[in-house]
C-alpha cells in the first residue's frame, strides 16, 4: 500500500522536500485577483486533475457526482469548522454534490498530527473518514493528542497509528495553494466561483444553484465534473 501511496504522490506532480516548519496559521491573503486564478484553472488541465481526482484528497458525498466542491482547509482554522457545516448542510440538501478536501496544516509535528490522522484514515480506511472528519471538526478546542482520540470514539473506530509519509500530501496542497495565488484557510471553489475566508451558507448555495445551470446548458466551469 506504500508504494502505490507514493506513487500517486509522483503522478500528481512529484513529491515535494520537506518545507520550512511554520509557525502560526495566516490568514487568507490573496495575491491575484479571483479572475486570474479561475483562468489558470481553465487553461491548466493538468492542475484541475490534481484538485479533481487526486486519490489522496478525501472525498464525501455523491459517488458519481455532477458537482465537486473543492475546499482547502486547515483543522485548527475556526472559519473552517464553521464553513465545513455549511458543506456539510449543503450535502443534505443536495445528494448530487460532493466535496474534495484538500487538507492543510501548520506548524511543528505536534500541531499537523490531526491533519496527519485525518489523512490515514482516508488512506487506510475510507469508509470511515465522513465521521471521523466531522468528530474532528466538532471537537476542535481540544488539544490535538485528545481530539484525535475523541473522534476515533465517535466515528466508532478503533485507534490506529498515523502515517509520517502523510506530511507529503499536506505539502503538495500547500503548493496546489500556492500556485493559485492563495494562503491560508479556508478557500473554496464551486464552479467559477472562489470564496476565501468565512463564507455564508446562503453564498454557497447560490454558487452551486448557477454552477449547477450551466451544468444543464454544459457550460464549461472551473470544477465541473465532466459526464
């Protein structure tokens, strides 16, 4: 399982050196305007691939979707708990989306051992990654080590060890980030539309409701999975 780990980390774009530890958690800053970004995600096949169907990007939500919301975010980011309700209720109320998250973390070892955790249980059990991603985010004022363990307990789950190698994944979403001119957490793209920072349910729900009628009028959009 290791080799094949490691050799979807060199097909989505080689694996990265380990970068510099950082320190604190900033906040989003845009380098580029939103139009810029969205015109790489059109003109870059191979970056939307990355975002798309990287298989080391937990996924929920529909199996076939019609629509793939992409959400980077960061454990320890309070504008991401709060966001991820919000996808979690558009879920609900469209079964025809889904969510990529591409998962980010700062910090010394201590501090991206959630993220880390997160990750192997996509890795290594699936199945199990909706509940355990959700427990993690409703227990995010503890501190990492009990976190972990209560969200194991919730999910249902019996404890397993953490993937090192996982760090890999974190600093290839640092640098998908980085190559479409943004820091920090949360950012989310619907469509052709880019929300950075907190976002309003009703916000998102607009996106998806436009994204979804160019859909119907096969409109080519940023994300928009291909039927």
């Amino acid at each position: 399982m290791l080799d094949e780990f490691m050799i979807s980390l060199i097909l989505l774009g080689s694996v990265p050196a380990i970068a510099s530890i950082d320190t604190q958690h900033p906040p989003v800053i845009t380098s580029a305007p939103e139009e810029e970004s969205l015109q790489l995600l059109q003109s870059d096949p191979l970056l939307k691939i990355r975002l798309l169907e990287d298989p080391l990007s937990p996924v929920v939500g529909a199996e076939q979707p019609a629509l793939k919301i992409i959400s980077f975010i960061n454990y320890d980011c309070i504008q991401c708990r709060l966001l991820d309700s919000h996808l979690e209720r558009l879920l609900r109320a469209y079964p025809q989306l889904a969510v990529t998250y591409k998962l980010i973390s700062y910090g010394p070892e201590v501090s991206t051992a959630v993220t880390r955790m997160a990750l192997t249980v996509w890795i290594e059990q699936p199945e199990n990654f909706h509940a355990f991603h959700h427990a993690l985010m409703a227990y995010g004022e503890m501190a990492g080590d009990a976190r972990i363990y209560s969200a194991f307990k919730t999910a249902g789950m019996q404890r397993i060890k953490y993937r090192s190698d996982t760090q890999n994944i974190i600093n290839v979403n640092k640098e998908l980030m980085k190559k479409l001119h943004y820091s920090g957490t949360p950012i989310t793209i619907i469509g052709n539309k880019v929300f950075t920072g907190e976002a309003t349910y009703e916000m998102l729900e607009n996106a998806v409701n436009i994204a979804m009628t160019h859909a119907m009028e096969k409109a080519c959009l940023a994300l928009m999975v291909e039927s």
